[in-house]
C-alpha cells in the first residue's frame, strides 16, 4: 500500500483530459513502469528492473517506481523514491467515459515547493498527459 510521506497540502489541482482510448488500453499502457519514459518528460528513457524493483534514469538521477498493484477501478498510484531518499506519491486514475476514458492527476503542493514552483508542476503534468494522449490516440491510427 502506498502513502503519502509528506504533510498534508492545501493546494491541490485536479488535473484531466479525454482520451480516445478505451479504459483497458489505457489502464494496461499506463500501469506498465517500462512505458514511463515514452510520456513523462521528466525521465530521460532509461528504465529496468534492478532487485525487483523499477528504477528510472531522471534529470534528477536515479528514481525507485513503485506502482499499485494491479487492480480493476483504475488505480494507478505510484510512489518514486529519490536517491536522497525523499518519498512522494503521485495519484493517478483512468476512469471510463463513453467509448473513451479520463485521465487524472492529482497533484498536491509540497511543503518545500514555492506557490509558482507548484505552478510549474501542473504545467509539466498537463505536458506529461498531453503526451500521453498523443502517444495513445495515435497508436490507433
């Protein structure tokens, strides 16, 4: 079970967007840790199992994933673990929508993150999941 290992925020931002995908093709490219780097900007395309766990190459160094487990309401939570040691979870799920889905980004402000620092995240989520709806809605040109 995953949990958050920093204090409690006030702000937060819900970030979506629509998918022209259904749930399952969605859930199924987005639970996968090997597919990570081909949306998430912040990882630099590097990532294996090392001792059983996910490890990413970032611009940060080197990041554990550890995602929920597999599960059928969409969840997909994972938890990324600094080399510092530092903990944080980022919340996400895929919900279905007609013959789409939605993705969402729960994205909470970090105690040691500046209000135009926690700006600048939600900018590079909706980047991230913008990429991700590119990815995934051409795949099925």
């Amino acid at each position: 079970m995953l949990s958050r290992k920093s204090k409690p925020s006030s702000d937060v931002q819900h970030i979506s967007l629509s998918i022209k995908r259904s749930y399952n093709e969605v859930y199924k490219f987005t639970s996968n840790p090997a597919n990570l780097p081909r949306w998430v900007e912040g990882l630099t395309g590097n990532i294996s199992q090392v001792d059983g766990e996910w490890v990413a190459e970032s611009t940060n160094g080197k990041i554990k994933v550890r995602f929920t487990d597999p599960n059928p309401y969409g969840v997909l939570d994972h938890e990324m673990e600094l080399e510092n040691g530092y903990n944080f979870t980022n919340v996400l799920r895929v919900v279905p929508n007609e013959q789409g889905c939605e993705i969402i980004f729960t994205l909470f402000r970090q105690s040691d993150k500046s209000k135009s620092e926690f700006e600048e995240d939600g900018k590079m989520v909706e980047a991230d999941l913008a990429k991700l709806k590119n990815i995934l809605e051409a795949e099925r040109s």
